[in-house]
C-alpha cells in the first residue's frame, strides 16, 4: 500500500494545466495542488522547492540560494493571483488588495531599458535586474503577466477544474473542463458511481 507522501507526490506531479505553459500567473496560481482526502501539496512549501519552481520557468538562475523570506514572496503573491482568477471565473469584483498586490509587484523593479557601456563592445540597453532583486524581478513578470492575463481574450477561456477537491485554473479548449486527463477520469467515475447508486 502506499504511504501518504507517495501519494502526495504522484498526485503533485499532475501535468500542466491548459495554458499554464504560456501563462506563469496560471503555472503560479495552480502550485498549490488539492488532493483527495483533504491533502494538499504545495510546489513552493520550501525554499529550495520554490528556487527550482522559478529556474524551471527562466525566472531565476540555478543555485541563486533563495531565502525563506523569498519563497514567502512567492505564496503571497501565489494567493493574490489565485484571489483574481476566482473573482474573473466568477464573475465578482476582485478584492483591492489582491489588485493592489499585483501592481505593487510589477513596480517594484525597473522595467526601463537603461543604457549600459561595456569597455570592449561599447554601448548597449538592458534592463538591470541584480541577483539581489531575483524574486523581485520574477514577481514582477508573474504580475505583469497575471494582468495580461485578465485583461486579454484569454481571459474568456479562464475556468476552474470541475474535478472537486482539485482547485487548478486552466485555460478551456472546446469542451474540456479539467485541468488532466486524471481529474476528468475522477470526475467521470464519480458521475458513474452517482448514477449507480441512485438505480440502487
């Protein structure tokens, strides 16, 4: 029989969400996965897991050594995120502090191209972002995406899984309402089982 923590593990390792690979808000949103049985796992729960969460999306380096304080930046910003998609998917008014959380995200780093020179090619334009600022940086892309999100014709697109106790976001295609082939299995054998027993 298998231990909790395998389960936990196989049920985290659910594949991406329709439009999680486009969208990093939604890819944000949706690490922190519902379970079965009132479980939860939480792909940002340690520092390390959080780091390895970011370098996999180009958000930060490999071995940038985030800090605790970090990877609590990172669920903050987590639940703001999740705040405004569940206010888009229903339809109500967001929370202004999950507004507000957002934008203070996208402003906190510079977003100007500053000019730079370099003593053997000469001129350039960058954006600076120092490794002092890695989480800063990378909350303000999520940020600026979550509000492209919104405020895109993806945003019609934007549902919740409909495969309870799941609570992923997802980006629909045609019918599809949820977020894995595993939790449209679950929900069909939950309909069947439903059907069963109300012929019994």
């Amino acid at each position: 029989m298998r231990s909790m923590e395998e389960f936990v593990r196989e049920e985290a390792a659910l594949p991406s969400a329709p439009g999680e690979a486009e969208h990093p808000a939604l890819a944000l949103a949706n690490s922190a996965v519902a379970l079965p049985g009132g479980h939860t796992a939480d792909l940002l729960g340690t520092p390390a897991q959080a780091e390895q969460w970011l370098a996999r999306r180009d958000l930060a380096p490999d071995g940038a050594g985030l800090a605790e304080v970090c990877a609590t930046q990172l669920r903050s910003l987590r639940e703001q995120v999740r705040s405004l998609l569940a206010s888009r998917v229903a339809g109500q008014p967001a929370l202004p502090a999950a507004v507000t959380a957002v934008n203070d995200a996208m402003t906190r780093v510079p977003t100007a191209s500053l000019l730079l020179w370099d003593e053997k090619t000469g001129p350039y334009r960058a954006t600076p972002h120092p490794t002092t600022a890695i989480v800063e940086h990378a909350l303000a892309v999520i940020a600026a995406d979550a509000a492209d999100l919104l405020t895109s014709p993806d945003a019609a697109r934007l549902t919740a899984c409909a495969s309870p106790p799941c609570n992923r976001f997802l980006l629909k295609h045609g019918r599809r309402q949820w977020c894995s082939t595993r939790c449209g299995d679950r929900a069909r054998a939950a309909r069947a089982y439903a059907r069963r027993t109300a012929m019994e």
